[in-house]
C-alpha cells in the first residue's frame, strides 16, 4: 500500500491508501521519496482538465521491486526518470530538482553554447525555479552577463546570492527610464503578454529570443517586426541532461539550497493546498512522500 495524494476537484486534494498495480515484466516499482512541484502541476490544479488525478513528474525514489525482465539495476538502487540513477553524491531531496534544472542545460546545449560568446548581454524575464535554474546553469558556464526582470521582491536576495547585480522590476518596465542594455539573447521563463513589445525593442539585430512558455511564442511573433529577431521555443530535455546537472553539482558548480528550503509533507498539502500559491515564502516547493526518505 502506497500513500496518494489525488487532486479530485479544482484546488482540492484527498489523501489516501492505494495498493501497488501488477509489476510488468520491464518495469521498476520505485518507492517515491521526494516530489518537485511544476509550473504545469499549478496550472493543471488551478483548472483541471479531467479528474481524478495524481500530479508530479519531478521526482526521485528508491526501487523496491523488479519486473523478471529487468537486468541492468537493482533493487535499493536510487532510480531515475527512465532508468538514470542518481550518482553517489546526489541525495534524494537533490534528485527531485534535476527534472527542471535539466530544462536549463538543454536551453545551454541547443541554443547557447558555440553560438555566444561568454560576455554576450543575457536577458532572462522570471524569478521561477525554471528562470533561477537558467541563471545557475549560465554562471557555471562562464555567461556572467546576465540581467534578469525579476516579479518578486522576495527573490531578489536569491539572486544577489546567486551573483546578479543587473536586476530590473517588472512591474517598472516601460515606466521608469531604466538604462537598459541591447541584448542578444533574451530567454522568456514566465508569461510576457504585457511586456513582450519592451523585450523585442531592446533586442540587437541578429539576436535570438528563446521562449520556455509555450504560449508565450506566438505573442513574441506577433512583435517581431524584422525577420533578423530569431524566436526559437526551448521546452524539453534528454537523459544525458541529468547527468550534467549531477555533474555540476557534485561539482559545486551549482547550488539547490535556495531550492530546498520549503519542503511539506503529503498530509500537510492535503490540508493546506494554499501553501501552493504562496510563492512569497519559498523557491520551490518540494512534498516529502517517505517519511523515512
């Protein structure tokens, strides 16, 4: 029997006991011990498209059980999104972050590395996990010239710690006279529709906008006046992208503290499912599933 946490209507959760499903002859049982919350886990909470359901894909765990075909791990072993396990030095807590993190390595290998140099201008717009992780993943590759609009007071203390000193308001944007720079690479983390026309306008010729909002792309495009704006759309990863982020890690060539610093229980979310739009108070939220984890 497994604890599930199931969203049954807008907004609001049930908790209870749920017996293991037959274990096909490929597959891994894998005892969740750490749960990220996501964007889309937000949005699908807030206006769910068909219920019930169990949420969270950004997780990490322990295998208890093997199919009969399974040869190449072993039970105990910590697993991965499809059969990646984390590296010694990756605690669990840890493995339940590389999901997004993961994100902003594949935004640096596909649209980033070999075509900018290391002081090109860097705009990133967001103060989320997904746009904190970009700005973590940049500094460990040598990009240093990043300005980010950032929504919160609250994470401007992140940021500083982080290395950011270029930091604009967004809700000043367009209002003050702000001196801002030409960028040649803006990187879109949250929703824009009120300011995309202030970002095309500080963007060089021959520059690159790189969107990781799906919805976000067509309203850029609707502001691109000359076909020297490059738009690209940047939302997935592949499997070798965890492996870096461990690396980095292992490294210390990033940090997931700030990430870390608000972790609940499944109960304490079951009855305080607020807690998930108080983004005041946390980074990211993470929901411990093993009490023993």
């Amino acid at each position: 029997m497994s604890k599930v946490l199931q969203l049954v209507q807008a907004r609001c959760f049930k908790l209870f006991q749920q017996s293991s499903t037959e274990l096909l002859p490929h597959m891994v049982r894998i005892k969740v011990s750490h749960v990220g919350i996501c964007g889309s886990d937000l949005s699908f909470i807030k206006n769910p498209t068909h219920l019930p359901q169990v949420l969270g894909h950004e997780f990490s765990g322990v295998v208890v059980a093997l199919g009969e075909a399974c040869s190449r791990i072993k039970i105990g072993d910590v697993p991965e999104t499809l059969v990646i396990p984390l590296q010694n030095g990756i605690s669990l807590i840890e493995g339940a972050l590389l999901e997004h993190l993961a994100c902003a390595v594949r935004l640096y290998k596909s649209h980033i590395v070999s075509r900018f140099p290391h002081d090109a201008p860097i705009c990133i717009l967001g103060d989320g996990p997904i746009a904190l992780g970009n700005v973590q993943i940049l500094l460990a590759f040598g990009y240093s010239n990043l300005t980010v609009i950032y929504k919160r007071l609250s994470r401007v203390q992140v940021l500083k710690k982080l290395g950011i000193s270029k930091l604009i308001d967004i809700q000043r944007v367009g209002i003050d006279p702000i001196p801002t720079p030409e960028f040649e690479l803006s990187i879109v983390s949250a929703d824009i529709s009120r300011y995309t026309k202030w970002l095309v306008e500080r963007m060089k010729v021959r520059s690159v906008i790189v969107s990781q909002v799906r919805m976000a792309l067509s309203d850029i495009l609707q502001h691109i006046v000359t076909p020297e704006i490059n738009v690209r759309g940047a939302f997935a990863y592949e499997l070798d992208d965890f492996r870096t982020v461990m690396d980095l890690i292992e490294q210390k060539k990033i940090d997931t503290f700030f990430l870390q610093q608000f972790v609940i229980t499944l109960e304490r979310l079951a009855r305080n499912p607020e807690l998930l739009w108080e983004k005041d108070r946390y980074t990211k939220l993470i929901v411990k599933v093993d009490e023993n984890g």
